[in-house]
C-alpha cells in the first residue's frame, strides 16, 4: 500500500480507506513476505469498474454529494441580518398560505424601526458601561497613585529622623570621647572623623538642604515616580 500511494501521490491510509469504500481487496499484514517464499494467499476478485482505469479517477476528490436537492418554490423570504442587540425583535418575513410578503411592507418598517431603536438603546448602555468601568479605573489607579506618593514622603521623613537620632547619639558619644585624658592618638582621630561626620549630618538635616532635596525629589508633585527608592537617603 505504501508503495502503491507514493504512485498516486496520496498516503498510504487514504488509499487503503478508497479500497475499503470502492470494495477492493487490501494485503494484509506478512502479504508481501509470503509471495516472497511462494505462500502468498490468492488474489480474491473484486468489483469491476471500469473508472478504475482512468488514472485521473480521485474519489476522495469529487465533490460531495448534496444531502438535500434544492428546488425553488417561488416563494420569496426577506431575513434581515442577525444581530442580537434586537432584543427579540422578528427578522424574517415570507410568502405563505394567507399574506404575500409586500403585503407586510409595514409590518417590516415597524420592526425595523423597533430594531433600530434597541440597538440603539443596547449601544447607549454599553457606552454607559464602559464609562463606570473608566471611572472606576481612573479612581483606581488615583487611589493607587495616593499611596504610592505618600509612600515616598513617608520613607523620606522616617530618614531625616534617623538622621536626627544619628546627630543626637553623635553629641552624647563625642561630649563622652571628649573627657578622655592623653587620648591615643588612633583614638584621638576617630574623634574627629565623629566630629566631622556630626557636621555632615547636621548639614544634611539643615532646612535649606531639605528644602532642597525635596525639590530635585520632586516630592511635593501629586503624579510623583522614584524608580530607585535609595534616592529617598
């Protein structure tokens, strides 16, 4: 099978389902092995058709057959396109037993003018609800916005008042160093690196300076953004 559907161009399960259908015999399995040894079953008869002859004959290629014949009663049908925002509202119109379908010309405007009206109204609805869900988006993201902000001018002054703890402990320390009588002269340098790094703290928490940081921070704007929260030192 395999080497006969690589002649075709098909595959080889294909044209074993064309045999099946057709009613053609199909090797089985050790087919091929047998007729090598001479054991091979006879070839049982099949079906005599003579488009089998015709290389172009592609079963699995025509067209289908219909499942229904289509006849034209005369009957003319208006359907109106689908669209569910109609709410119900009737779509199709036909000749029957009793009307004919201009006679329901009035009847269709009507409907048509019912259908427009609830797309309409579905579409106003829809436009209402997509501005709630803005809204309520928009009040997220401000709530969100709050927070943030505040978060940053909350870690900026819990800083300053580690700062201010730092310059305190400072004083005490160096108010303490200070009694120390012929120092060490180790010791006595570390006094003054405390006594310049008091300095420098003090400097820092200097309101000039703080107004100054807040400024380059931008902390004060409402739509602040600090990407790095080490800026905030």
């Amino acid at each position: 099978m395999t080497t006969n559907a690589a002649e075709l161009g098909t595959a080889a399960p294909t044209l074993a389902a064309l045999a099946r259908r057709l009613g053609l015999p199909t090797p089985r399995a050790g087919h091929w092995m047998k007729m090598e040894v001479g054991k091979a079953p006879p070839t049982p008869d099949y079906p005599a058709d003579p488009a089998l002859d015709d290389t172009s004959y592609r079963p699995w290629r025509a067209p289908t057959i219909p499942e229904h014949d289509y006849v034209p009663n005369g009957e003319l049908v208006l359907k109106f396109d689908h669209d569910y925002d109609a709410g119900g509202t009737r779509r199709t119109f036909s000749d029957g037993k009793r009307q004919r379908l201009e006679d329901l010309v009035p009847s269709m405007i009507e409907s048509l003018e019912r259908w427009g009206m609830a797309v309409k109204a579905r579409r106003a609805e829809r436009a209402e609800q997509a501005r709630k869900w803005a809204e309520q988006d928009r009040r997220r993201k401000d709530i969100e916005r709050q927070v943030r902000v505040e978060g940053y001018r909350i870690t900026f002054l819990q800083r300053q008042v580690e700062r201010k703890r730092e310059v305190d402990g400072l004083s005490g320390l160096i108010g303490l160093w200070e009694q120390a009588e012929d120092p060490d002269p180790k010791f006595a340098e570390l006094l003054e690196f405390a006594r310049l790094y008091q300095k420098w703290l003090e400097a820092k928490l200097a309101p000039g300076a703080v107004a100054e940081r807040i400024a380059d921070l931008k902390l004060m704007d409402d739509d602040v953004y600090i990407y790095d929260a080490k800026r905030l030192d």
